[in-house]
C-alpha cells in the first residue's frame, strides 16, 4: 500500500494548446505584424505611441523580445539582418537595427500570452524564412495538378485504346498454328 500512496501522474500539468495562425493551407506568416513592429520600435525611439498600433505585427515583435530577453541566452548564428529585409523590416530599419539602435521599452501594454505568441511566431519564421514561398509553390503545383492529371489520363485513354482493342496472341496459340500448319502440308 505504500507504494501506491502518491502517484505522480496526478500531478501532470499540460500546457495549453493555442491555434497557430499561420499552420492553415491558405495562411501565412503575420508579416504586417513585423512591419508594424520596427515602426513601432523605431518611433519609440523619437517619442512614445498610443497603444493603438499593437494589433498587428507577431514577427516584428517576436523579434523585439528576442533582442530584448533571449539574446541574452540564445544566438541566432544562422540569421542574417539581410534575411530580415522584405519579410518584416525594411532596408532602413535594419540597418537601425545593425547598428544597435534599439528601444528598451515600448509604451503598449502587452500581456504574457501575446508576447510568448509573438516569441513562437518570430521563432518559427526565424526557422523557416522561405514558408510562404514554399507554400505558394506547393499551391501552384496543386493547382496545375489538378488540370494536368485529368488531361494526360484522358491522353492515356485516348492513345491506348487502340491497343487495348487488339488482339493480342499468346506464344503458345502461335506454337500450335505452327504445328498445324506444318502438319496440314506434310499430309499433302
């Protein structure tokens, strides 16, 4: 009986399990979010903002906690400031940003649960910079797919049909024809 006195299974925590935004087949990464982001970043820099412009921008401030908490701690060796133009900063902005001009606090409030969404979203783009591209790739060859298949079976089809409507002799069928053949003209 002792031993059945505490079970630590009882005690698991799960953590909870948040819909990601960009895992649909039609979605993407929050760009707009990033973008958002370093303007925020950069104009906090000359004189605070409302609170009104953080409603869009989860890589961009993904980004931000990252410099600000986990750089501490953790390094993005594969992640050049050149992979940044495009997807959420512009060319200024990075260069901003590669010469550590950086804000310290941003005048929006943010709750725990939206930065460790920003976090995970800037985290996940950080690992696959080429998502969207891929994606659309893989939706165009879909799409092209769904037209080319329907077109080479029916070509199958069509091209085939002469062959399937052959008659096609067997080895043996031709063995016996032969054999009657020469049996017809040795009775002669």
């Amino acid at each position: 009986m002792l031993h059945q006195s505490v079970k630590a299974s009882d005690l698991e925590l799960h953590p909870p399990s948040y819909p990601c935004t960009h895992s649909g087949m039609l979605s993407s990464l929050d760009h707009a979010r990033l973008i958002h982001l370093l303007y925020v970043i950069i104009t906090h820099v000359r004189g605070c903002l409302n609170g009104s412009l953080r409603n869009t921008l989860s890589i961009r401030l993904g980004y931000q906690v990252y410099k600000q908490v986990c750089s501490a701690c953790h390094s993005m060796e594969y992640l050049a400031f050149r992979n940044l133009v495009g997807v959420s900063h512009t060319e200024a902005e990075v260069k901003v940003h590669a010469e550590e001009v950086r804000a310290t606090d941003l005048c929006t409030s943010a709750t725990m649960s939206q930065v460790a969404k920003d976090v995970c979203t800037f985290l996940r783009w950080t690992t696959e910079p080429e998502h969207d591209q891929r994606k659309r790739m893989g939706l165009k060859l879909l799409m092209w797919s769904a037209i080319l298949v329907p077109l080479v079976y029916y070509m199958k089809r069509h091209r085939c049909s002469v062959l399937k409507s052959r008659k096609i002799d067997s080895i043996q069928t031709t063995k016996i024809r032969q054999h009657n053949f020469i049996h017809c003209f040795q009775s002669l």
